[in-house]
C-alpha cells in the first residue's frame, strides 16, 4: 500500500466516494443527454437489402412500371411528376424476389396527423418504402435496425455514393444470385458499389468492392477521383481473357473451402506449400471458342514461376500421377529449342536442367539420366488430346508454365515481364466477350439479360492504396459495358 505524503490527510470517505461517483455518473448522464447518432433510412435499408440501386429524379420520362405496380396509376403518375429527388429500388436479403420501391418521404403530399401512409407503404427514418405485398412488409419490418449507429468504411462511402449518383450497391447475396456459379472466383469482392454512368454505346462504371472482412473495417477516405479508363476490345478467337499481378484474388474463395482444398491435397498431392506457388503466380488465362472437335471451348493459363521450374515439378508429377490413375494416357513433349525474346537474356536450358558440376561423377551415370521434359499432354482411350502442360522457351530469368485444358494450343508469346507491363499483385484485368459466351451456352444463366446481349465488358480491379481491412484490400473498380445497338 503506497502511504500517503507527510503532511497530507486522508479525505474522509463520504468524500471519496462522492467524487468517484462524480467521475463515473457524469460520462454516462452525458451519453444519456446527447444520445449516439443514429442511422438514416438508406443506411437502415442497406444494413437489409442485398441489392439497391439509386436513380436520379426524371419526370419527363414515363412513370417506370415499378411505381405504378406499387402505387397505383393516380398515385404513381402524380408523385412522378412531382419528383425532384433521387429515388431507390431494393430486393431482400435473398435477391430472388419482388423489388421494394423507397421514395424520400418529403415527396409525399402533407398528410395530416395521424393520417396513414398510403396502402402498402411503411415510414424508414426519413423515406417511404412500398413493398410488393403484405409479407415482405412484415418481413422489412422484422429486419430493421431503428437503433443501428451509421455506417462507417467502405459501406459508410457506398451509402454517399447512392444518395448522390445513378449507383448501385450488392451485397454477398446479391453477388451470388447474379452470377451464379462463378460467386466463389470473386470473394474479394463480395459487396460494394458502383456509379454507372450511359456511354455512346452501352454503360461505364467505376467503384469500389471489397470481402465481406474488409468492408466495414477500412478507414474513411476521401472520394476516389473520376476516372476515365479506355480498354482494347477482345479479338474474336478468344472468348475471355483475365490478367493478373497473382492468381490469389481468384483462388481466395475456392480454397476456402474444405471440400475443395481436401481433394486437391488427397487425389493430386497439391498440398498448402504448392497451393502458395499458385496464388503467387503473375498469370495470363483465355478461354478460346473451338469451331471442330469435341470441345466447345479450350483453356489456357500461361503462369511466371519467378523461382524456376524445381518447385513446379514435384506439383505437375502428382497431377500427371493422379489423371493416369483415372485412365487418362500420358505423353511427353521433348524439349524445344529456345527463340530467344529481345531484350531477354538465352535461356534454352533451364538452371534446373544442368547437371552440377562433380568430380565424382561418372560418365555411365550421366548416360543413364533421364532427358529433360518441356511439356506433357494426357490423352483419353481413343487418343484424344483433354489438357496438358508445357514449358514456353524464351522467357529469360523467369520461368513461364503453359496449363491447358483441351486440344494443344498453339505456340504462344510470353507474358511480358517488362518495366511496367506485369500488373502488380491484387490487381486483375478482365475482358469478356459476354454475346458469344451466351451463344455457346457458358454464360451463367442468373446474369442480367443487359449483360448476356453484350459485344464486350472489360473491368479492372486495382487495390486501393492506403485503405485496407484486416486481411483484405479495398479495391477500385473502374469498366465498360458494349451493347450493339
């Protein structure tokens, strides 16, 4: 026990107890008299909705069919004539039902006290929301938060950018249902918003995303600035390409998963360490139509394996041992001669591939070695070509990996590995040729039908410097959508 000074007496103990009840009642009479800021009626709908989209006010226009389905035509034709702000539609938490209309409640008439709302229609802070029917009423009603405190992070920036723009916010939900199959390839960017924007020819978007971790942990930042992005269309002999700094924003989501890294590990020996040369990798990947064969398309995923060739080899043996003991044929490509690439220094024989220097060695023992491999396909019973693997010469001090599924491509350049050229990590370009994919059958069929009629779409994903959850990166959207005309 610290005595106390000389001289100085202990206050009596009413004393004491009164000022600590001083300095522990007052903090919280204060929260009391200045209660926390609560959120506003967007805010309470994002926290619900899995989809909402934000439009500007257009009363030239015709009455859309939404506000006349929830309304009714005096209503509806009335209140759009009148409408000056920006209004929302929304789905639920589900995405797969009737939207929900929300109007800013100063553009109701004045109703007088205690009058009600019109038929269907329920008071969210500062809007009217319509609902489709009497149900999902009830159901918005059981999901809403009066209390919630607003937003902050990424969703805090949404939430601006949806009262201010034409814009569109999703949710893990939304993502899943709009694009089906495919919602695992994009975990790092599970929610987020887009402002969309008419171009000459179809819509321009830029945004932000991020996964469901990082969404409400990153720090408020100002608005991203308004840019500008011109993307190369995609030649007709590919059907889509996606470039990247690292395969990891693509594998995230499937590699999450049990059921997917356990059969991988089991049946093809691709264990945690190997898994790590794949997430690393800079990679090129193009699905290409086939017009003959047995194949209506073919997969290429050209990979920089910045360490060489040794660490791959060990993963290429277990997948060639694997799909022989599931009856496919193996066959080996001898090794090319290397066309040396400008710029980069030869590199015909692989470091891997030379014998290290020994005193001891014998001449019979080299004799016996077994030639080095660049490439290898695996053949079905009636010889023909499912995949395969090869080495592409001339690419200096980085070794490239060529993985394919299908017939085997043809030779193909490098992955340029200039100053400049390779896209830094996180960061994915995706170019896609939507129309044709959709002809072929091998467009998700829960994509929007504006999406299936496309020429071209092309979207960029650049992490967002300086804003970070805690394991996960903001990243800046920017992309383009061509609709024929």
């Amino acid at each position: 026990m610290i005595p106390w000074p000389r001289g100085w007496r202990r206050p009596p103990l009413p004393i004491t107890t009164a000022v600590i009840a001083l300095l522990l009642l007052g903090p919280a009479a204060a929260l009391f008299r200045l209660p926390r800021p609560q959120a506003e009626g967007l805010d309470q709908l994002m926290d619900t909705a899995s989809l909402l989209q934000s439009f500007a006010a257009s009363p030239q226009r015709p009455t859309p069919p939404l506000w006349l389905e929830r309304m009714g035509k005096p209503l509806a034709d009335r209140l759009w004539k009148q409408q000056r702000r920006p209004w929302w539609q929304f789905w639920g938490p589900h995405a797969d039902g009737a939207p929900y209309l929300a109007l800013p409640a100063a553009s109701l008439p004045p109703l007088p006290p205690g009058a009600p709302l019109p038929a269907g229609a329920v008071r969210v802070g500062d809007l009217v929301v319509f609902s489709p029917d009497p149900l999902s009423r009830q159901l918005l009603l059981d999901r809403l938060r009066p209390g919630k405190r607003p937003s902050r992070g990424l969703q805090r920036r949404c939430l601006r950018l949806i009262q201010q723009e034409q814009a569109v916010y999703w949710s893990p939900s939304a993502l899943g249902v709009i694009v089906g199959p495919l919602a695992p390839l994009l975990q790092p960017y599970q929610a987020g918003c887009l402002s969309l924007a008419l171009q000459n020819q179809g819509l321009g978007w830029q945004g932000e995303a991020a996964a469901v971790d990082g969404v409400l942990a990153a720090p408020e930042a100002a608005p991203a600035p308004v840019v500008t992005e011109a993307f190369e269309p995609l030649a007709d002999d590919q059907l889509l390409e996606i470039r990247g700094g690292s395969l990891d924003p693509l594998l995230q989501g499937l590699l999450a998963r049990q059921l997917i890294r356990d059969p991988l590990a089991r049946r093809y020996g691709i264990s945690a360490d190997r898994l790590t040369l794949l997430r690393d990798a800079p990679f090129r990947l193009r699905l290409r139509p086939r017009t003959s064969g047995p194949f209506q398309a073919s997969l290429e995923l050209q990979l920089i394996a910045p360490r060489g060739r040794a660490p791959w080899l060990p993963l290429l043996a277990g997948v060639s041992k694997a799909l022989k003991e599931q009856g496919l044929k193996e066959g080996a490509e001898p090794v090319a001669a290397a066309k040396p690439v400008p710029g980069a220094e030869p590199s015909a024989t692989p470091p891997e591939a030379k014998e290290p220097p020994s005193s001891s060695a014998k001449p019979a023992a080299r004799a016996s070695a077994a030639p080095p491999v660049d490439g290898a396909t695996w053949r079905r019973d009636d010889g023909v070509v499912v995949g395969g693997w090869r080495w592409i010469p001339g690419t200096g001090k980085e070794a490239q990996l060529l993985l394919f599924l299908g017939p085997v491509p043809p030779s193909l350049p490098p992955i340029p590995q200039g100053a400049g050229e390779r896209p830094p990590a996180g960061e994915l370009l995706l170019r896609v040729r939507p129309r044709a994919l959709d002809a072929l059958g091998l467009l998700p069929m829960e994509m929007p039908a504006l999406v299936r009629r496309a020429d071209q779409l092309a979207t960029r994903a650049r992490p967002l410097a300086g804003v970070q959850g805690p394991s996960q990166p903001i990243s800046r959207l920017t992309g383009a959508l061509q609709v024929p005309r």
